[in-house]
C-alpha cells in the first residue's frame, strides 16, 4: 500500500500540494499584516506626537514606510476580518481570497474604486505580474478620464473666453460702424461747407472782377487779400478733416494689431513690418 501512495506521488503531485501551502500561508500572512495594522493603528492614538517613529524602531523595528502600509492594509480590508470576543481574526466570506502581494497590490487603487474591480476582476486567479498589469491599466484609464473631464472643462471656458470676444467684437463693430455714420454726417457737413466757401470764394472773384475794372490798386489787393484768407479757410478745413480721419483710422488700427499680437504672433509680425513700410514710404514721398 505503502509503495502504491509513493508510486501517485509525481512531481505534479508535490507542485500542487506545494502551491496550496503556499496560497494558505500568504493568505495568514494577509490576516496577520492586517492584525498588526490594526494594533499600529491603536498605538499611534496613544502616544504622544513626535513618539511615533522612536516607539517604531525600539519597539517593533518598523520603519513609519512600512508601519504605514500595514496600517494601510487594516484600513482598505480590516472590516474584513473583525476580531472575535477572544482577540483572533475570523474572515469574512465576502472578502475574495487575496495573498499578502495581491492586498498590497491593490492598495495602489482608490478606495471607490477597489471593490468594483474585486467584483469585475478574477483577482484569485491571476499571477501577481497579471494583477499589478490590470491595476496600472485600471489607473491609466482613470487618468484618462480625469484628462478627458480636464479637456473639456477646460473647452467650456475656452468656449465662454470666445464668446466673450464674440460678444466684445460686436460691441466693438456696433461702435465703429456708429463712428462710421458719424464720420460720413461730418463728412457731408464739410462737402456743404466746402461748397459754401467756394461758391463764397467764386462770388468774392467775380466782385473783384468788377471791382478790378473801376477800383485802384490798393482795393484790389485787398480783394486778392480776402479771396486767399477765403481759400486758406477752406484748405484748412480739410486738412483738418483728413487729419481726425487718418487719427481715428490709425488708432483703432493700433489697438487691433495690440490685440491680433496675441493670437496670432506670426501673422502680426508681418502685418506690422507691411504697415511699417506703407508709413516710412508714404511720409518721406508725400509729405
């Protein structure tokens, strides 16, 4: 009998029983971390600050890092393994069957998130290589998420920015086109009042006309007198007119380039040295 059980035993054999040990010692492992989380836990409220890490090194000999994680691991599964009246863990069945590297592991996870991943996942049947790959994508795909809501919160503010200007552009096209109806009122105002002084200065013309034929000479130059103070009145009406156009027309074009600098930078730059050049030209040819 003795050398048929011996003949069964086949290195599949001690595989399996080798690996069911060591499922239920990581698994003891799992309770005992998270009991000691619990009692690290229950020591920190009890000493004094500044005490924590002297009690760690003399007492236990755990670094706050590692105190930190077990604490960790009674916090994200303690309610899992409530003590018993006589101070021994008894597991809850709801927990899945984690080892000590799985529970670790999974701490790398939001608390919202841990359970519906449980639930989702065959944790107990993965390899600790094919759980940690599951919860990087896991956190991946949160950020990627996260990012999308970033993106388009941001696009709304974008979308509100625009709107705005839209909204300032056409207050701005409002007020110009306002100025515009202004400038041509102005503009008929002073083609009237041109007409007034040159037919003013055709009638002062043909007074000195007559006046030439029967007046001496002094009368006369003080007819050519008039008739150029006459002329000089209207030329400076003008210019005075061309002058407010030009004022206008080049300020809003300073105040549009100033903004346009900050869209598009490229494009302004060369707008600026066109209008440059279009200014130096004209001043040193026309004026």
């Amino acid at each position: 009998m003795t050398d048929e059980l011996a003949t069964n035993r086949t290195p599949v054999v001690i595989a399996s029983e080798i690996n069911t040990m060591k499922g239920q010692m990581e698994k003891v492992l799992l309770v005992h971390a998270i009991e000691i989380g619990r009692r690290l836990k229950e020591v920190r409220t009890m000493l004094p600050n500044g005490e924590w890490g002297q009690w760690l090194k003399v007492s236990v000999n755990y670094s706050q890092r590692t105190a930190q994680r077990l604490i960790a691991l009674f916090d994200a599964y303690g309610e899992y393994f409530p003590l018993s009246p006589a101070g021994e863990s008894s597991q809850n069945r709801t927990l899945p069957n984690l080892t000590f590297v799985q529970a670790l592991t999974l701490l790398e996870l939001p608390e919202e998130e841990r359970a519906g991943f449980l639930m989702e996942m065959d944790v107990e049947g993965m390899s600790t290589r094919q759980l940690k790959q599951a919860v990087e994508q896991r956190q991946e795909a949160r950020q990627e998420a996260e990012q999308a809501v970033t993106e388009r919160d941001q696009a709304k503010q974008e979308s509100a920015a625009l709107r705005d200007d839209l909204d300032k552009e056409k207050d701005k096209n409002a007020r110009l086109a306002a100025e515009r109806d202004g400038l041509k009122a102005a503009i008929h105002d002073l083609e009237r009042v041109k007409g007034e002084l040159e037919q003013e200065i055709e009638n002062k013309k043909a007074s000195y006309d007559k006046l030439k034929e029967r007046s001496g000479y002094k009368a006369i130059k003080k007819m050519e007198a008039s008739l150029d103070e006459a002329y000089g009145k209207a030329e400076a009406n003008k210019i005075a007119f061309l002058y407010d156009s030009f004022f206008k027309t080049f300020k809003e074009l300073a105040y549009g380039m100033t903004k346009f600098a900050g869209k598009n930078p490229e494009l302004h730059a060369i707008y600026k040295e066109k209008i440059h050049d279009f200014l130096h030209n004209a001043l040193r040819e026309k004026l």
